[in-house]
C-alpha cells in the first residue's frame, strides 16, 4: 500500500537541474494512479515517461533527490516502508557503478 499523497510541487526548472546535475544529484518523482493500485518511480528528466504517467492518470505523488537508481530506489523504499533495496549485483557481488552514481554515465 503507498502513503498518502504528498502535494505536488512545479517541475525544476532547467538552471535547477544544472545546478543538481552539476553536483551530481537528481530529482526522482514517484507517480501513483488515483486508486493507487499502480505507480511508476522515474528520474526528473524522463519526459517520455513522465508524459506517459500523465496521459495514463497518474499523478505527482513524492519526490526526492539522489545521485543514482540504487540510491534513488533506496529512499523510495524508506518512503514506501518496504525496508532495504536489494539492487541488481555484477557477477562478483558488487553494485553495478552506473546504478550507484549518475556520474558514471557520462
């Protein structure tokens, strides 16, 4: 079950993502449908996705900062009160560095 909604605020705008990315953060926006038997969790600037969860209903439920997917699900999971994420692990047991820090894709 998902917490209640938090109040939406306007998306960052473009000189905020600069800055954020600047220091290698980025905002992460968890998206709940009315009913909240559905969610989509993506990064700020995924305007494809983020269309979509629109025109599907979803609405702007939590957002949060982080400078990856493992670090972005892993406040998501405090968020939600699901406990500890366990992220996908290479071969020799450790985090995959692209998942650990945004940095590393560039």
């Amino acid at each position: 079950m998902l917490p209640a909604r938090l109040p939406t605020r306007a998306v960052a705008s473009a000189r905020d993502r600069e800055i954020r990315q600047g220091v290698g953060m980025r905002r992460w926006e968890l998206w709940v449908s009315r009913d909240e038997n559905g969610h989509v969790f993506i990064a700020e600037d995924h305007e494809e996705a983020r269309a979509r969860a629109t025109a599907e209903g979803l609405e702007l439920a939590w957002e949060c900062l982080a400078a990856g997917w493992n670090p972005a699900h892993q406040l998501l999971y405090d968020h939600l009160g699901w406990g500890e994420y366990r992220p996908m692990l290479r071969p020799d047991g450790t985090p995959y560095p692209q998942d650990e820090d945004d940095d590393n894709l560039r």
